[in-house]
C-alpha cells in the first residue's frame, strides 16, 4: 500500500467512524501527526488527544501561577517574620540601655555621695 493509500484509508476510516464515535474524534484530532508519520516512515506515535493536551497545558500553567503565588506569599511572610524580630531586638535593646543608664546613674549617685 503506499503512503497516498493509507493516508486515503486514514481519511475513510475517520469519516467512516464519525464524530459519535469513541475514536473517529480522537483520530480526527491526531490525523496531521499520523499523516506526518506516514509521510516521514515513521512508526505511528500515540498521541493524547488536542483536549487533553490543553488541559495538560493548562494544568501546569495554573500550577506554575500558584508556585509563583506560594514563593511570593512565603517571601512576603518572612519579610515580616524579619520585620516583627528586628523590632523585638530593637526593643530589647532599648530596656537593656535603660538598666543600665538606671544602674549607672545609681553607681554614679553612690559615689559622689559616698565622697
């Protein structure tokens, strides 16, 4: 059979098969890469169908867009795990400055007293 026959035969069948068919839509939806495989010698490839492909596409689109969501909610998260301990430190610095400014002002007021 040569190539032009069986694209005829792929062609047929497709039509034959309809699109109430399980898999008249699903060959209709693949013809160009079956054709292309014909043409080029190739072993038929098992392809998915163009819906599922798009939904594959899509799928991992969304996927993409909610890890890219995911990093930026974590970023801005520690960002502000950051912000919240800088101020803890800062605070604490500013009690400890304050014990000890009391402590050197009582030294200081116990020496020259003491004198």
């Amino acid at each position: 059979m040569t190539k032009a026959a069986e694209i005829a035969a792929l062609d047929s069948f497709i039509a034959k098969l309809g699109t109430a068919s399980y898999l008249g839509p699903w060959l209709a939806d693949n013809r160009e890469a079956i054709v292309a495989d014909i043409r080029n010698d190739l072993p038929v490839d098992i392809l998915l169908p163009r819906a599922a492909v798009r939904k594959a596409e899509e799928t991992v689109a969304v996927a993409k867009q909610d890890a890219a969501r995911i990093v930026r909610e974590a970023q801005d998260r520690a960002q502000q795990l950051r912000t919240e301990a800088q101020a803890q430190c800062d605070t604490q610095r500013r009690v400890v400055a304050d014990i000890i400014a009391r402590h050197c002002a009582e030294a200081q007021r116990a020496l020259v007293g003491g004198r």
